[in-house]
C-alpha cells in the first residue's frame, strides 16, 4: 500500500528511556487509512513503549509522536480511537451490556448496542455480569468496547489470547469488516498466523527500532529458505552428505528437507530416488523469516555493545 502524505499515526525518531534502559531508539512507524499494520517483536523489543506514546499515556523523550496530526493526549484525537490493551480492568459486577452503554456514553457517535454486540458476537452475552464470562467471552466483550465508539483507529493488543479457534476466526471476521469500513488497526500478536492472515503491512521491532517493515511476503521473501517434502526410500545419511541440505529428517516415508538452493535439490532427489512420490516445495513461513530477522537484530546488538565496551 502507497504511503500517503497524511499518516493517521506516526512515530519520527522516538526516543523514550526508562533510567539506564532505552526502550526505544529512534523508532520509526506511519500508519495509514484503512490499513491494518501488525508490529512485531519479542518481549522487550519496544512494542509496548511505541503503543502507550501513540495512545498518549507516555511521552517521548525526543522524536515525534503524532494520532491524526496532533499531539496523542489531545481529547480530540483520543475520540477517534479505539483501544483493546492485553491487560483490562473493568467493574466486574456490570452485566455485558451496561459496560457497552456505559462506554458508548464517552464517544460523539457510537454504534448502536445491537450492532456493536452482533459485530463482536456477543449479542448472547449482554444480559451476564462480566466476572461471570470465560477468559475469551471477556477478550469478546473487550473487543466489543474498543469499537463501540466507530474508531478510525483500532489498537489491538494481542486481541485473540485465551479464544478458541471458532472465536478467533470470528474476530478475525470482524476485523476484516472494518478495515473494509476504512478503518485503520495496529494489531500486535505472537500468533503469526494472524498477522499472516490479517495484516497488510508489517513491522518487526527489536532492541527499541524498527528492523523490517513491508507486506508478509516481502517479509518471507528476506528467507532464502525453503522447505521441501516428498515420500522417498532414500537413506538420511545420503541426503544429509549433499552440501546444499541445511537440516533433514524423516517420519516414516516422508523426507523433510531444508534448503536454500531447492531447485538443485529436487534435482539431486529426482535423479537419485526414482520412484520419488507426492513431492512438494514450500517457501520460508513468516515464522522462519521472523526469527531470522531477530536473530541478525540480537547480534547486531551484541557487536555494538562489544565495540562500546
């Protein structure tokens, strides 16, 4: 998706230290309209940092940190939001639906109850006290909150932790529906297979910077990478000896194979494995190319403070 001049969200050069510790250092991100950006990172690399200075409830310590054009702890901008954090404490003795008014009440033109709760599948659960629901029906009822209000911008902090897979594949749903609206989410997870699913950007952080940003392809396409199986006779210890395999095993007639030169390999097992069956050649998963990018990211770090020492 082009960049366009006016991004709804935007980090320039953030800088924000806790003491000693840099959480972020120099970090960059333009979120754009109608997009779904997904920030990646392990734990401690700065995603948490970049999303409480977007959300106003931190401040930089030098860069640039703007919620459509303004500065994030302006009221004006915060109407325009929704926010869905990991973490949320809310009255446990309110039923689902009083929470939906209550919320509603603080936004200029919310959604109606009625198709809040249908969007966020918890038009069952309006009548029940919120302390009374299962660990998913609260992350439903949360998801319900954040856009009760008709954000234009939707944080999304690790949405789908503690669902089961038909709740996640409906939130899913749903997300998809508004971003078809035209509204804008910053979604951070540790499923990769949301992000894959979901995102039309991604960014990938660690040690408080930005190391990657682009679509999930031009993410995968960073892994020279690929996964070969096939059903072969051949011996491991044969394909084990040809330099151009990185790891090899076998489960009961399935070879599995890695490499980054798949085309000579195939080539390899063809000739050497006539009776070869049901061979299939996959590129690098978006997990393989996320702990490439980390990996390089740590030891660049570890060369950095070794220089410094």
């Amino acid at each position: 998706m082009p960049h366009s001049p006016d991004p709804i969200a935007r980090l320039g050069g953030a800088v924000k230290r806790y003491g000693e510790l840099t959480a972020l250092d120099g970090a960059d991100l333009r979120l754009q309209r109608g997009e779904l950006l997904a920030l990646l990172g392990p734990n401690g690399a700065g995603k948490t940092t970049a999303i409480g200075l977007l959300l106003g409830l931190i401040r930089a310590d030098a860069g640039t940190v703007e919620l459509f054009g303004q500065d994030p702890q302006r009221i004006e901008a915060r109407r325009r939001i929704g926010v869905m954090l990991q973490n949320a404490e809310l009255p446990p003795t309110l039923r689902v639906g009083e929470l939906l008014r209550l919320t509603a009440s603080y936004y200029p033109a919310p959604r109606a109850l009625a198709e809040t709760a249908e969007l966020a599948g918890i038009a069952d659960l309006l009548k029940r006290p919120y302390a009374k629901l299962s660990g998913g029906q609260q992350r439903r009822v949360q998801f319900a909150l954040a856009l009760c209000g008709r954000p234009e911008l939707l944080f999304l902090d690790e949405p789908t932790v503690g669902m089961d897979i038909e709740a996640r594949q409906k939130l899913w749903a749903a997300i998809r529906q508004l971003t078809s609206e035209g509204c804008s989410v910053l979604l951070t997870t540790h499923y990769l297979e949301e992000t894959e699913a979901l995102a039309d950007r991604v960014c990938v952080m660690a040690h408080g910077r930005m190391i990657h940003e682009g679509t999930v392809d031009e993410l995968r396409a960073r892994v020279a990478m690929k996964r070969i199986r096939c059903l072969s006779a051949l011996p491991l210890e044969i394909v084990k000896g040809w330099p151009e395999v990185s790891e090899v095993r076998r489960d009961e007639e399935r070879l599995y194979i890695a490499t980054a030169d798949a085309e000579l390999v195939v080539r390899r097992l063809l000739d050497a494995d006539h009776h070869l069956r049901e061979l299939e050649v996959h590129r690098a998963g978006l997990a393989e190319a996320f702990t490439e990018l980390t990996r390089d990211a740590d030891e660049a770090s570890d060369n950095d403070q070794r220089e410094a020492a």
